[in-house]
C-alpha cells in the first residue's frame, strides 16, 4: 500500500480545487448528485483536508465549525483507491485536528449504506433516513463511552 499523507488545503488552493474535482468525481458523475447541490456556501468557512497518495489526491473531507458541534462532511475517495484505509485516515486526521483545537463533539450525515463504517469509528445514528442528493442518509453523531451519552 502507498503511503498516506493528509493535508489541510487552504480555500482557493491548488489543494483545495484538487478535492473538489475529486468531489465532483465521486459526488456528481459517479453517483449522481446534482451538481448545484455538491458545493455551498460551508465551502468557503470549512477546514478542508486530502489525503494525498502517489502524488495525487485521492480523497478529502471538510470541516465546518458550529457552536454546537465540529461538523464532518463532504468525505469522498476516488473508486480506484476505496478499500485502502483512506476515509479512516482522513477521517481520525480531522478528528484529531479538531480535538486538538479543543472540539470534541463530531456530527455528520452518513449515506445509509455508510452506517456501519462510521459507527467504528465512534459515531451512532439517531432520527429519521431522509433524503440528500437523491440517496438516502442518517444524522449520526459520537458516543462518549465515558458518559454512555450520545454527544451533539
């Protein structure tokens, strides 16, 4: 396996453009996203983070700090590249970015077929599935095994 390097890329970066090619990639050609629906205004305040392999980005994620919670979203990995760990390592990155900014509350919606790979990561679904994109998703958030509460 190659090594895996995860970047913070700054707004308006060649970084930053590269990961939203790869958005545009995975969200809107491959599973049909529509493309006004893929980019928002969250884009220009979020942290974005790639992971970068062989010289190429091969995955990101954002950020977007809310009062309430550090809010993960927008986690894409080009399809040749799935399978190899790069959500996980992206994901614990920005994790631990955050907690280190003092953030310990993490909120995302999961596409429903996803559930299961966030839940090892320490997030629990709660709500209704809705719709996002046209497929369908769950809010989930962390789960502090300390408390045994579930964590906004």
């Amino acid at each position: 396996m190659s090594d895996i390097t995860v970047l913070i890329a700054p707004p308006f970066s060649t970084l930053c453009n590269a990961a939203f090619a790869l958005r545009r990639e995975v969200f809107v050609w491959e599973q049909k996203v529509p493309e006004e629906e893929e980019h928002d205004a969250d884009d220009l305040t979020a942290t974005h983070f790639v992971a970068i392999a062989d010289g190429e980005v091969v995955g990101t994620l954002r950020v977007i700090n809310k009062p309430e919670h550090a809010k993960i979203g927008r986690v894409a990995v080009r399809l040749s590249w799935r399978g190899r760990g790069i959500a996980k390592t992206m994901m614990l990155a920005a994790m631990e970015h955050c907690r280190a900014k003092g953030r310990d509350r993490f909120y995302l919606t999961a596409q429903s077929d996803k559930l299961s790979f966030y839940e090892k990561l320490g997030y629990a679904a709660f709500g209704p599935e809705f719709f996002d994109g046209g497929m369908p998703h769950r809010a989930m958030r962390t789960y502090d095994r300390e408390t045994a509460e579930l964590t906004n």
